[in-house]
C-alpha cells in the first residue's frame, strides 16, 4: 500500500514537473524570433535596361544606388534584365529579390513597393504638331489616341479620357505615331530621347513637340515573403542613410535627374 502510495505520488510529480517543463518551452519559443534566414550575402534586382538608369555596362542611376546601399554590407547586387512582366514574375516566383523601379501594382498579388522611391519624374507627351495647334497641357490629350509601353501607364493617371493603346517597347510606340496611327506617344523624357535614338524609320523632329502631361514616383518592388520584406527592410534604411548623408544627392546629379521629394525627416 505504502508503494502504491509512493508511487502515485511520483506519477504526479513527474506529471507537474512535464507540465512545468512544457510550459516554459511554450513561453521560449513565443519570445523566439519567427524565423531565423541565412544571412544575405547577394540579391537579385531585374528589369529592362534604361539608358542612364540601368545601363547594360553596369552603370546607371539605380544600379549606383543599389550599389551604394548592399555593396557596404557586404552585399553582392546582380542584376537580370528582362521586360517589365517577366521582371515582375521572378520576384513573385521567388526568382529575383526586387523589380527596380514601379508606381503601382494593384495587378500584382504578393508583391509590395518599398517606402522611399529610387525616382520621381515627370512622364511626356510627344506628338505631331500638326495635330494640337495650341496646346493645353494634359486637356488637349482628351478624346485622342495615346499608346506608351504595356503596362506603364494607367488611363486613371489622366485627367481626361483616352483612346489607349498600348506596345511591346518604346521604338515600336513611336513608329505608331510616326507613321500617323496614334496622335500622343506617353513616356519619360529620358526614355523617349532613347526611343528616338534607336529608331529606323525617317521622321523630321522639327515637325514634332514633347510636353509633360503627369508626374509620379517609382519604387522597388519586393515580394512580401520573410526574405523579401528583410531586403526591402535594407533598402529603405540604406535610402535613408544615404539621403541622410549627402551621398544620394551626389548620384542623382552625376546622372543628370532630379532629386526626389523623400519623405524623410
């Protein structure tokens, strides 16, 4: 009897004490961080190549600013240049770390914009003159025919509406309006400088205008997995820095773009 009793009593204690034990594993694990990554030592950025943004040869505005944000961590940045909806794809995939630059991507679940933007700018109009004699700012695009590149743009950033048509590249967008098929090619400045320069076919710039006609910012776009919100997590506070140090300003004038408005105190 005196064993049975003993022994009940050891089963109980045992019992307290395993539940005692659990119970402070319980509370551990709540206090432990959710997940523990590996460190990151490389990322992943993509997107089409942008004269004097993303320069195949490795230079450019945002290829410098990525580089001046991971490089200092010991961060290796490779870039993969692909179309916008290719880009885009590998970051939801997994495949690429962040698109480099977007204004929006309702379209895009899994997807995110860091904070601070890598570029604000105007967007442009370019047109036959012969088609608006007097020109009134984004009113006279009312009720015409626009076409930018897939993708780019959005008719709700207009005030007015549109006839949109949209191309597989910035080349194929202007022939459309040199060849009398559209009235307005929409895109920024710098980008239809380069779709000129890469043009065949023959047209007299004499005989066209270019006028602004909106202005956005464009962000990064990263994947809200725990890597993806950890790297997007380094680029804002690398922006930040780097704003904050003068150092930002210095990239932006040696690319000839204006600086941002960051929302940063």
């Amino acid at each position: 009897m005196a064993y049975g009793l003993y022994s009940n009593m050891g089963n109980r204690f045992f019992h307290n004490f395993g539940t005692l034990v659990s119970f402070w594993i319980i509370i551990i694990l709540l206090q432990a961080p959710l997940c523990v990554g590996e460190p990151i030592t490389q990322v992943i950025s993509t997107s089409p190549s942008w004269n004097t943004f993303t320069n195949e040869d490795g230079t450019g505005l945002y290829h410098e600013i990525l580089g001046a944000i991971f490089n200092p961590l010991g961060i290796k940045v490779t870039h993969e240049y692909t179309n916008a909806s290719r880009g885009l794809y590998m970051v939801q995939k997994g495949l690429a770390d962040f698109y480099t630059c977007r204004n929006e991507i309702k379209d895009f679940p899994g997807l995110v914009l860091a904070r601070h933007q890598m570029y604000e700018g105007k967007f442009f109009a370019m047109f036959p003159k012969v088609r608006v004699k007097d020109w009134q700012g984004v009113s006279s695009l009312a009720n015409r025919k626009v076409v930018w590149r897939q993708g780019y743009y959005r008719e709700s950033e207009f005030e007015v509406k549109l006839i949109v048509f949209e191309a597989d590249s910035g080349v194929s967008a202007l022939n459309q309006v040199i060849l009398d098929r559209v009235d307005f090619y929409i895109d920024d400045l710098n980008l239809i400088r380069e779709s000129i320069s890469q043009n065949r076919l023959p047209f007299d710039m004499n005989d066209y205008r270019i006028e602004p006609v909106g202005k956005r910012t464009y962000h990064p776009v990263f994947n809200i997995s725990v890597r993806g919100k950890a790297v997007m997590d380094l680029y804002d506070r690398g922006i930040d820095r780097l704003h904050r140090s003068g150092e930002l300003r210095k990239i932006f004038k040696t690319w000839n773009h204006p600086y941002p408005a960051y929302d940063i105190p």
